[in-house]
C-alpha cells in the first residue's frame, strides 16, 4: 500500500509503522536520568492546575445557573410591571377625561 512522500521517496504505511515502532521502543532509552522524575513532576503540576481549572469551571456553572434564575424573575417582574403601567395609563386616562375644561 502506497503512503506518503517523503523527500521524494513513497513511503509505505507499513514501513511509517515500523519506523514508529522502532521510535517508541527506544524511546525510554532516548531519557537520561532524572528524566522520568521531571516528567512525573510536570504531569502532576498539569493535574494540579486541571483540577483548579475544574473547580473554577464548576464555580462558574453554579453563577451562570443563579443568573439565569435571576434573569428569568426579572423577566417575570418586567412583565408585571408592564401591566401595572397599562393599568396606570387608563387610570390617568380616566383621571384627565373627568377634569372639568380648562377655562378660557
């Protein structure tokens, strides 16, 4: 089965595949010491600030729930007062259509 080109040459996927192999198995030898520490160290720094990551995130999953209940009631209370400033709006209405005439 025919790959891709590799300056020039047609590479198999088998043969990339075994090239990769021949990689990884050396690999762990490519480490020098201390190599292995400084990488277990770096990944449990990268878990530490994930887990921070993920309390923020969960921090702000609970604001963003209060928001949106915050949001809806001030929606509901908006709709009230709409309909309170209808009802004031025909009050006055029927205020001002009951004034006697200006005088002249």
């Amino acid at each position: 089965m025919v790959g891709t080109s590799v300056a020039g040459m047609t590479v198999t996927i088998e043969e990339r595949l075994e090239t990769l192999e021949v990689r990884v198995g050396n690999l762990e030898t490519w480490a020098g010491p201390g190599q292995a520490e400084a990488l277990a160290d770096g990944l449990r720094a990268v878990r530490s600030d994930l887990a921070q990551v993920r309390q923020t995130q969960n921090r702000h999953t609970r604001m963003l729930a209060d928001l949106t209940s915050d949001v809806s009631e001030l929606k509901s209370d908006v709709a009230t007062l709409k309909s309170d400033m209808a009802e004031v709006k025909t009050t006055l209405a029927e205020v001002l259509r009951r004034l006697p005439e200006p005088p002249p």
